[in-house]
C-alpha cells in the first residue's frame, strides 16, 4: 500500500472519530436541513394545471366542437384512443351533459367496419366532478370487470380490499369496472336483438357507440315527446319486449325510465345501463325490476294508455325468475316451432 492511501485511511478514521457531530446532539440538529412547507394547492389550481398540461398534448387532435376550458383536458384525453383507432376524425357538439357522463356527437371515420357517419361518445366525468350514486345496490352479485372486460378473480384480494376501502387504486377499478358492465351489456344486447346502440369501442373513460338524430339534432328521450295515440301501444310494447330480452340474459336494467330512452323515427331505444344488475344474483333484484315497470307504466299513463303496473311485474318475475332459465328455453323452442309450422 502506498503511504498517499495509507495516510488517507488513517485520515479518515480520525476525522471520523473527532468529529464533534457524532457525539453533539445540538450540533447536528443544526445541520440538519430546514424542511420548507409548501402549501397545498386549492382544486381550481390543480385543475387548471393539469388543463394546461392535457393542452399541451392535443398533438392534432383539433375538434370542431371547443369545449371549455375545465372540460378540455379530460374529454380530449378519453377520446384519443377512438381517434387514433381511426374511428372517428372529430368531436362536432355536446348532445347531452350529466352529473355522471355527458354525451357527444362525433364525425365518424368510413371504415373499421363503420358506415355510420356520425357515433355518440359517451364520456364519464372524472371523479372530481362526477357525483355518482350510491352504487352498492347495484354492484350486489356482479363481478369486477378489468379494463378488457375480464372479470377480475374473487383471489385477488388486493384488488377487493381496495375498492371496499375506497381507496385510489380502488376508486379507479370500480370506475372501470362500472364502465365495462355497461359496454359489456350493450354488446351482449344488441347482439340478441335488443333495442340499444352498437356499442363500437370502449376506452378507459368511455364509450363509442351508434348516434340517434341527426347533424343538427340528437334523438331526444321520450320524456320529452308527446306521442301520437296510434303510437302508444306498440311503443309501449317494444319495451315490455326489451325488458323481457333483459330478463332472458339474466338482466335488469336498474334505471329504465322515459329519461333513458330515446325516441327516433318513431322508435324507441334503450339507453345508459352501467348499473345493469342480475335477476338472479341480486337481493334487491324484485325491488329493482318493480321500479322499472312502474316508472315505465307511469309514462304510458300520462300519455293515455293505462297499463296495470302490478300485474306486468307478477307475470315478468314469475315467468323469468322464478322459473328456472331451462324450462324458459324449453318453452320458447316449442313457441318457435310452432310458428316455423304456421
């Protein structure tokens, strides 16, 4: 060893074993860094930055339709995927704006399997605006959906710990979760013939489906139409049929009222169903369903067609619930044949 590194170590020890910091308490509270506090940032701060920043990103993403300043960062970003998927090319107007999503109307790209020129963006609020329901009721023997539509294992405890505990981790998977239900509903209705959009695509925020109306005008909900007498009964029995197809699959809408269906054309599609819950997996499902036929009944009735709401639920609950789900498939093979012998 050298003498220069010899020295050195020597050095070194001494230094540490004189140093007055190792034994002077005082003295090393003294050289301890003083912590700075930073105040924290109010929300309408902390929007505007990260509005800014989303800005920032557009990258050519121009859309006709210019949203505000609160709403830019948020819409811009849930749509991406949909643009660079290539399914649509612009954002034109805002067809309906909610506490939990707000609807778009959007320029449909001609291709990807597409010949409809216009598409509904319905994008959900970020959790710092949005002011969702109590969904606990809902959520009653439904599983959690991942973001590609798997359910989530019951094994996965991390995951259901979160979300019980409302935590941010879990506050986003439920978020996700509540999203692909309603995804995962349109498909599995509109593919069995239901009255409900086509659902195109779905993001982590929203969701690409089929647009009613037309380019200056979405389809409005039936709340909103006076219906011609000729229309009442076969409208009111479209429903009665969604409702029936719901009931097949296991289903229940859990929100259906004239607030949720749209009518166009002189026809009625069902909309929103992020809170579907099960027939047959739900406690509260007889509660759920009587909701809807009665809201439903009620509109009817203001527009002067009376339909006996008790009635309606005692045959759709005895014949879809009660009864197990083989005897309804027996039942409807014989009326099928039947009508092949006619």
């Amino acid at each position: 060893m050298h003498y220069d590194e010899t020295y050195s170590d020597e050095y070194e020890q001494y230094e540490e074993q004189f140093n007055p910091l190792r034994l002077d308490r005082q003295a090393r509270r003294k050289r301890k860094p003083k912590l700075v506090h930073t105040p924290k940032k109010a929300a309408h701060d902390i929007v505007d930055e990260l509005a800014d920043e989303t800005a920032e990103l557009e990258g050519g993403f121009n859309t006709t339709y210019q949203p505000s300043r609160y709403e830019e960062g948020w819409l811009l970003d849930s749509l991406r995927p949909f643009y660079e998927l290539h399914f649509i090319h612009d954002v034109l107007a805002l067809v309906k704006g909610g506490k939990e999503a707000s609807v778009y109307r959007c320029a449909a790209i001609l291709d990807n399997g597409n010949d409809e020129p216009l598409l509904a963006a319905k994008v959900y609020r970020p959790r710092m605006f949005r002011q969702l329901r109590n969904d606990g009721m809902y959520r009653e023997g439904r599983g959690i959906l991942a973001a590609d539509g798997t359910e989530v294992i019951e094994r996965d405890r991390r995951t259901h710990r979160a979300i019980s505990k409302k935590t941010a981790f879990g506050s986003q998977v439920a978020h996700t979760s509540w999203l692909m239900h309603e995804y995962n509903t349109l498909q599995q209705l509109y593919d069995a013939g239901a009255a409900v959009p086509r659902p195109v695509s779905a993001s982590e925020n929203a969701i690409l489906m089929s647009y009613y109306g037309d380019a200056q005008i979405a389809a409005p909900i039936l709340h909103h139409v006076r219906l011609e007498a000729d229309e009442l009964a076969p409208l009111f029995a479209e429903v009665i049929r969604n409702v029936e197809l719901m009931l097949r699959h296991g289903l229940i809408h859990g929100d259906l009222s004239a607030y949720n269906i749209l009518y166009w054309d002189g026809a009625i599609t069902l909309i929103d169903f992020p809170q579907v819950t099960g027939c047959h997996s739900n406690s509260n499902a007889y509660m759920i369903l009587q909701r809807d036929v009665e809201r439903i009944c009620q509109y009817f009735a203001g527009q002067g067609l009376e339909r006996d709401a008790s009635n309606i639920m005692s045959y759709l609950w005895k014949h879809y619930v009660e009864r197990r789900p083989q005897d309804v498939e027996a039942d409807l093979s014989v009326l099928l044949a039947e009508a092949e012998g006619e």
